[in-house]
C-alpha cells in the first residue's frame, strides 16, 4: 500500500509557487520540498489544514491512496 502526494499537482492547478505556499501555509522551503516529492513519513493535521486553505482544495486532492503492485 502506498499513500501518494499530489502536492505539485495541485500547486501547478492553483499557480502557486513553493515560495508562495511557504509563505502562506508558514512552513520551511525544505520542509514543503520533502512533502512534496513524496518522502515525508507524516503530515499533521495543522499542516494538512493549512495547505487545503493556501490551496483552496480538499485533503483527497493532496493525498492519493494508491494498491502496490505486487
């Protein structure tokens, strides 16, 4: 099982710079770049709360559930 973040789809939907989602969501570059390619373990909830409203969208369009392929 494999959970898949589509942060960069949808920053990419809104126009949004990783610059602009740092500065709004309060979150470092460096934090937001290892959340969005994937390699982040976890996600509080404060921080999913905080990117859903800087990108006007819901959890599920962040977070992709995704069966392995085994």
């Amino acid at each position: 099982m494999a959970i898949v973040v589509n942060l960069d789809v949808m920053m990419a939907k809104r126009k949004m710079s990783l610059n602009e989602l740092s500065e709004q969501v309060g979150l470092t570059l460096s934090n937001l770049s290892i959340l969005k390619t994937g390699k982040a373990k976890a996600i509080r909830f404060s921080t999913l709360n905080a990117i859903c409203q800087a990108l006007e969208c819901q959890p599920g369009d962040i977070l992709e559930f995704q069966e392995d392929k085994s």
